[in-house]
C-alpha cells in the first residue's frame, strides 16, 4: 500500500517536472507602466523655447512641431531630455503646411528611440499621450476620434481628433499606439486635442536615417533640408 502511493507520488513529481512552463508575461499594468516610462524617456523638450518633440528612428532624429522651429533647416536647436541632459543638434526639415518637423542630434540620444508609424491609426483605436517630460502630469489613455481636416491644417486631409487633453506647451508631444510607434504630433486646437498625423513622415525620417549611415552618398530631401510639396 506505501509502495503503491509513493509509486504514484514519484509518477505526479516527474509529470509536473516535464510538463512545458509558459514563460512569465508581465501584467496589464506593468506593461502600460513600462509604457509610459518609454513613452516619457523618448520625450524632449525644445531649448530654448516651450514645445515638445520626441526621438525616433535611429536614436540621431527626432520630430517636433513646425511651428515651434524659429529657424530655417540648417539652425541651431538643442533639447532637454527628461533627466536633464541637453542634446545639440541641427534643423533638417520644416514643413508648415503638416506642422512637423525633424531635428538630428551631433550626437545619438541615450534613450530607447520609438519607430514613426507608417500608417494611420484608424477611428476608434486606442492610443496613448504623456505630454511634455518636465511635467508631472499623469498619462492619458486617449482614443482617437475620427480623422478629418482641421482649420488650421487646411493641406492635411486627415488630421487626429482625439480625446486627449493637453496644455499650452505640449505642441510637438507625441501620440503613440500601443505598439509605442508614433501616429501624431499635437498641434493644438480645443483643448489642444488634434494632432498633425506623422505617417507620411515615415518614409522622409528612413531618408534621414539612410543619409547618416552612409554619409558618402548623395544627399536627398533630407540633404536638402526641405520636404517635399503636398
């Protein structure tokens, strides 16, 4: 009788020894904290002046509002990142009628760059907003509206209309989908709730990215320092 049950204790040890353990996935909300600590590490903020923007791509580039570039492509302009650091860099592309704009650093950002989307969010979709890196405002799950033209964007068909509610300043913070890859760029509006849409960018940022890592080659748009026309 004790060899039959230390016979079938044995057989249930090795079961549970070869049966296949999943790996640990982490919860819900840890993975929306670590995020947002993305999100917000990504982040900087124009100096001088009182915009937002964010690194993408290679770590060397990052997208802010055109109207918050006083320069021309080829000016000065230095970030603050959420730590404190300042990065120096250079105008490359100002493009007033999508409200964007994209800036290479002399030097590659310390921080986990986030991808630009190449398409557009669709209505409904839910996505995520943490506002300028110097505020100490809680993030926002925000979903988008509908995509539609807005007054002062009158050459973007598809401009977002979220829910999200910023302040003065945040021009230029990014929007991202749960993928951490960035849609848009608030612009403003009521609220300050649209953002300029950044997928069009996408292909003009891989440009850039390509013009750094073969410096040889013939320079393009990005050489230039203009965007294409609409």
């Amino acid at each position: 009788m004790k060899r039959a049950m230390l016979a079938g204790l044995l057989l249930g040890v090795g079961l549970m020894g070869c049966s296949p353990t999943k790996p640990e996935e982490p919860a819900p909300q840890e993975a929306w904290q670590e995020d947002v600590r993305s999100l917000k590490e990504a982040t900087v903020t124009l100096y001088p002046g009182h915009c937002a923007g964010v690194i993408v791509a290679d770590g060397r580039h990052a997208l802010t509002a055109a109207h918050c570039i006083k320069g021309a492509p080829g000016a000065r302009q230095s970030v603050v990142m959420r730590d404190g650091k300042v990065l120096g860099g250079e105008v490359k592309v100002v493009d007033p009628q999508r409200d964007l704009a994209v800036l290479r650093f002399d030097t590659l950002a310390p921080v986990h760059p986030l991808p630009v989307a190449s398409s557009l969010p669709m209505p409904g979709e839910a996505l995520l907003f943490a506002g300028r890196n110097d505020r100490a405002i809680p993030p926002q799950d925000v979903e988008l509206r509908r995509l539609g033209r807005c007054p002062s964007l009158p050459d973007v068909p598809r401009a977002l209309f979220t829910s999200l509610r910023g302040e003065p300043g945040d021009s230029g913070a990014p929007v991202v989908d749960r993928h951490l890859r960035v849609v848009g760029l608030v612009h403003g509006g009521a609220a300050c709730s649209i953002a300029a849409p950044t997928a069009e960018f996408s292909p003009l940022v891989d440009m850039l990215v390509a013009e750094v890592a073969r410096p040889d080659t013939p320079r393009g748009v990005g050489g230039a320092g203009h965007s294409e026309p609409n």
